[in-house]
C-alpha cells in the first residue's frame, strides 16, 4: 500500500484509492478486514482534505464500508477511524461546498459517531465518595 499512502504520484494515489475502495465495497467481510488489517484506514483519512471531490467522495463511501462492519480484530471500527483523525476530518467536511461530501459527512457522523446524548445516562453518578453505575 505503498503507493497508496506515502510519497507517491497523485495520479497512483488515485488509482490504489479506486482499488482499495472497490475491493472494500464489492468485498466480502473477510477482505475488508485484511485491508483495514493491512493499514487502509489512515491513508483513506489522509485523502479526505484533498481538493479532488470525487475521491474525497470514494474515500468517504470506503470509510462508510468499514464502519459497517462494526469491528476490526476487536476494535471498534469507530475507534480505529477516530484514531486516524478520521472524526475530526469528517466533521470539517460537513461545511464543504460539494453538496454530496456535505450530506456524506453528515450521514457518517449522525450514523456512527453521533451517540453524545445516548451515552449522557452511562455516566456513573457520584454518591458522596462512592460511585453508582448503571442506566435509570
């Protein structure tokens, strides 16, 4: 994945994205595993604040496949995206001027990282010293 990450011409860049982006949306759960596996997520995120739409667009639909499957070798997939600057990427492309990066950011961040107000009655409560865990 050399040439998809690193260094490289734009022109391989993006090509390695449209390969990388087919394999994961016409794969099997098993290939979407090995990519993201092999390092896939961060070069996806990498792409995300480049000027071209249309691969900003695949890297996108890519990352929207691996949160889909849910995990990664016992990680959350949302963990592994946020933890490739993929949150903070995303969320600055909901102000973008292409109205489907727009609607596409919305989307991934209302869908799999948009849980603050579920998770308000997770926090335990504080009794004097002790704390008291679990959902009213």
């Amino acid at each position: 994945m050399v040439g998809f990450h690193t260094g490289g011409d734009w022109d391989v860049k993006k090509e390695a994205t449209w390969v990388v982006s087919n394999i994961l949306s016409g794969g099997t759960a098993a290939h979407v595993t090995r990519l993201v596996e092999f390092g896939a997520v961060q070069p996806l995120v990498d792409l995300l604040d480049k000027d071209d739409a249309k691969i900003v667009l695949v890297a996108l639909d890519a990352l929207e496949v691996i949160l889909k499957l849910g995990a990664v070798g016992g990680v959350a997939a949302t963990t592994l995206v946020d933890e490739a600057g993929g949150v903070e990427a995303v969320e600055g492309l909901q102000h973008h001027e292409n109205a489907k990066i727009y609607e596409k950011s919305v989307a991934l961040i209302e869908t799999y990282f948009g849980c603050e107000q579920e998770d308000a009655g997770i926090a335990p409560a504080v009794d004097g010293n002790t704390f008291k865990f679990g959902l009213n």
